[in-house]
C-alpha cells in the first residue's frame, strides 16, 4: 500500500504544480493582443483537458485495489507524459 501512497501522492503534488503553471499561462495569454490571446485560449483549454485527465486517471488509482492500481499505472504515466508535454509546448508558445 505504501507504494501506491507515494505514487498518488508524488501525482497530486503535479497537479497541484500543474495548475500554478496553467494559471501563469492563464495570466499571459489576458495581457497578450486579442490574435495572439486567441491561439493561447486554445493552447490552454487543450491543456486545461488533458490535465483533467490526468486528474482522473489519479482518482482511479486512488480507488482501485491493491492489484488493480499497478494495471491502471502505465496508463497514467502515458497521460502524465502528454500533459508535460502539452505544458512544455504551451509554455514555450506563450513567453
């Protein structure tokens, strides 16, 4: 059980992470011209999705059994890998 504890936990921490970096780009993208703002809308709204799937990826770990949890790993780890990725790509485009 422990394992899973720190997984979850290291993965809320992200989130948590996750969510300041959105809502810098957030703070950008309101003070970038009307053209450029659009694009990082949509940069951040696609961003916005994947780390909500992150997320729930998350609350089915949390949830599932002990044998369930590292089934249900390498899937998480897949999402989690995108939305660093898609963080990475946004973050680029709106400095």
């Amino acid at each position: 059980m422990k394992k899973r504890d720190e997984y979850v936990e290291k993965l809320s921490a992200q989130l948590v992470e996750w969510d300041n970096q959105i809502e810098q780009l957030q703070d950008k993208a309101l003070s970038a011209t009307p053209d450029s703002g659009e694009g990082y809308s949509k940069a951040i709204a696609a961003l916005k999705t994947k780390r909500d799937q992150a997320a729930q990826k998350l609350q089915g770990i949390s949830a599932a059994g002990e044998d369930e949890w590292e089934d249900m790993k390498e899937g998480t780890d897949r999402v989690w890998n995108e939305v660093r990725s898609n963080l990475r790509d946004a973050i680029l485009k709106i400095k």
